[in-house]
C-alpha cells in the first residue's frame, strides 16, 4: 500500500471513528443501560488504539506494519458491530 493511500485511509478513518463519537454521545438519551453504554464506550476507545498505531507508524515510514494494523482493525470493526448489535 502506498503511502498516500495509506494516509487517506488513516484520515478516513478517524472521520469515522468521529462519527461514531457522534452517535454514541446521541445514544444517552435512548440506551440508559450503563452496562450497555461501557460496551459500547470500550469499542469506541479500542478504534482509538488501533488507529494512533497505525498513525504511529505511518510516521515512523513503516507502512506495511502500518498497513497490518488497519488489517487488523478492519476485523475489530466487523466484530465490533457485531458485538454492539448483540449487546443493544
């Protein structure tokens, strides 16, 4: 992956993860499980992880570690959603 692709997936990608901040601030009012909420607070901050490696990375010019990680977070998503639509 080049490094321009690289970087534009790292900025969509944190676009993303904006938005699901978003939604998650909107979802107080209609989910008042806290157990629930943690669940989906600890997903949320799990992307956050994933995507300060890759940016971590990516500036230390290691784009195929880099490029691993977003791998591996594209699977944390699927899962994830998964998960959270379970737990909802």
């Amino acid at each position: 992956m080049s490094a321009e692709a690289l970087t534009s997936l790292i900025i969509s990608l944190a676009f993303g993860i904006f938005i699901n901040l978003l939604w998650i601030l909107d979802s107080q009012n209609w989910i008042t499980d806290s157990g629930k909420r943690k669940c989906i607070w600890s997903y949320w901050c799990g992307e956050i992880v994933f995507l300060l490696m890759a940016f971590v990375l990516e500036n230390r010019n290691q784009p195929v570690a880099a490029s691993a990680i977003l791998g591996v977070m594209a699977a944390y998503i699927v899962v994830g959603i998964w998960w959270v639509s379970r737990k909802l």
